[in-house]
C-alpha cells in the first residue's frame, strides 16, 4: 500500500513550538516512530512537509495521476482556511486520512471549522505524535472496507 503522509505549514518546527499544545517531539521523531511501526509490513510511507499552500496542492495532484493508495494529511492552519487544498483533496479518489495533533475542538474558536476535512474520510485529532500511526492504521482499516 502507497500512502502518501503531508505536512502543513509550521509542522517543520515541531518540538520547539509551542510544546505545550503540540509536545517536545520533532517531526522528524514521528517520521522515525511512524516508519518503525509498519516496518516489514507492504506498506511505504512517503513524506512531504510544506509551508507553502500550493506546493500542498500540487503535491496532492501528482498523487493522483500515481499508484497512491491513501494521503494523511496534517494540514495544520491550512485545514481552517483553504478551499484549494479542500478542492484538490475532493480530485483524489483514494483514502484521504486528515490528522491533527492537538484536539482542535478544545481550542480557539476559528480552529474548530475544518475546511478540509470536508474531503477527507475520515479525521484523528488529539493524539500527539500517535496520530501519523493511527492515521495510517485508519487508511489500511478503510482499504479494507
């Protein structure tokens, strides 16, 4: 299974921002712990972090002309803002996990409305540096529907 694993802006800082909402684990950690979890398993992650809305989008759009099975996506602020990232995600027609860190309902108001999990099937929120594995482990559980 191809699963493709995005990253929004400001996850390239993890672990020094803001460690109280989003803990002391760098991205690059979840990367380590995530790949550890499905090693030996059919299962390749590809991971793509960006700071930029539409490197975001075109990487979902090469994801569609691919062999990609599944995207987790995080797409941090993005996911409160951007319809071309809602849009490109609608185009995708495999499994679209949206994951955040933080349990986004239990903060400021303007981050409980998730634009893009409008075209996602499914979202995982309030995990921490879990959410990347339980997001996975959501696509291969919706593969095999």
């Amino acid at each position: 299974m191809e699963i493709l694993i995005i990253n929004g802006p400001n996850l390239n800082l993890l672990g020094t921002r803001e460690p109280e909402i989003y803990g002391a684990t760098t991205l690059d950690q979840i990367i380590s712990l995530t790949e550890s979890e499905f090693k030996g398993q059919d299962i390749s992650l590809n991971w793509f972090q960006s700071n930029i809305e539409g490197e975001i989008v075109n990487k979902i759009q090469e994801a569609t002309g691919q062999k990609t099975d599944a995207i987790v996506i995080n797409p941090a602020a993005y996911s409160h803002t951007s319809v071309a990232i809602l849009d490109a995600l609608k185009m995708f027609s495999g499994i679209k996990i949206e994951v955040h860190l933080s349990n986004t309902n239990l903060r400021e108001e303007f981050r409980k409305i998730k634009i893009t999990a409008q075209g996602s099937d499914a979202v995982l929120e309030g995990l921490g540096k879990f959410a990347y594995i339980m997001g996975v482990r959501a696509a291969i559980a919706r593969k095999e529907l």
